[in-house]
C-alpha cells in the first residue's frame, strides 16, 4: 500500500519534477518494485518509461541506464541491455556492476571469452561478492569444455564461500574419472 501511495503522491508531483532525471527514475524503480511484485507487464513498461526519460534528460544518468539495462536483460534484449550497461562503463569505467552484467548479457549470448573478460574487470574493481564472478568464470569454462580452468575457478569461488561450486566440481571430476584422466 506504500507502494501505491508514494506513485499516487509522485504521479502528481511529476508535472514539476519530470524535468529532473532523479524523479524519473524514482518514478521507474517504483513501477519496477510493483513489477517485481505484481508481475503486471504495465508497470514493467511504465517502469521503461520513466527509465527512457530519465535518460533523455540525463544521458550518463547511471541508476537509470543501470536499471533500463536490467529490464531489457529479464525481456532477454541482450543487445540492448549491453549498451547500457557499456554506456554506464563509457562515463564510469570502473563500476563493478555494469562489467559484471554486461558479462551476464555475454553468458546469455554465447560469448564466452568476452563474458570471462568482463567478470575479471569486476574482481579487478573489488566486486564485493567476487566469488560470485569467479564462479561465473568457471561457468564459461565449464560451457567451452576447458575444465582445468574451470576447476580452477570453482574451487577459488567454494573457497570464497559460493558453495554452489562445489557440484561443479564433483562433476568435473566424475568426468575425469569416467575419461580415465
């Protein structure tokens, strides 16, 4: 009901605000939190919306080119998502994040070398949850099928605490093993 309330109050102070970019995307993360909830494609678009004029009137508005590449990453554009996530790069290079999800849009896309090379960027810029990326990374290596890398990264990811990596690993090895490796 909060919720309902806070866009009832800024639907009607839009008028005054909607030439600032931080209210648009106030505005967008409001529909996207009711999205999240209520998976109402409608507040998805209006979500997009205020995204795209906040943008319009703040080209390098990070939150909300952020935020626009999320929404275009769930409708699986991931094209799309990529370029604003390199827009984000473009005025903020180190941002953890946006070299973290342009890494996901490249896992997404099959683009294994370019995904591990954009995980690394995000350790390199202290990911606070890097064991997360270092997962990830073994992932990719894990899809092309070099598995010493892979088993590799997934026990430095087990050994930072992603415990998921562990049945990477038990797998790798089953795989050995039945190879004769």
């Amino acid at each position: 009901m909060g919720t309902i309330i806070a866009l009832l109050y800024l639907k009607q102070a839009k008028l005054s605000c909607l030439t600032h970019s931080s209210a648009c995307n106030l505005i967008g993360i409001i529909y996207w939190e009711r999205y999240e909830k209520l998976k109402d494609n409608k507040d998805l678009l209006m979500a997009q919306k205020y995204f795209d004029k906040a943008i319009e009137i703040n080209s390098c508005h990070k939150e909300s080119l952020l935020m626009r590449g999320a929404i275009h990453f769930h409708e699986a554009k991931l094209d799309d998502a990529i370029l604003d996530f390199q827009k984000v790069v473009e005025y903020y290079p180190e941002h953890v994040s946006a070299h973290y999800n342009i890494a996901s849009c490249k896992v997404g896309l099959g683009k294994f070398d370019e995904a591990i090379r954009y995980f690394e960027k995000a350790i390199n810029f202290n990911m606070k949850r890097a064991e997360v990326a270092q997962f990830s990374i073994g992932y990719c290596y894990f899809i092309k099928k070099e598995m010493e890398h892979a088993k590799a990264y997934f026990n430095v990811a087990l050994n930072n605490g992603y415990l998921e990596a562990e049945m990477y690993i038990k797998k790798i090895e089953e795989m050995e093993k039945y190879a004769g490796n």
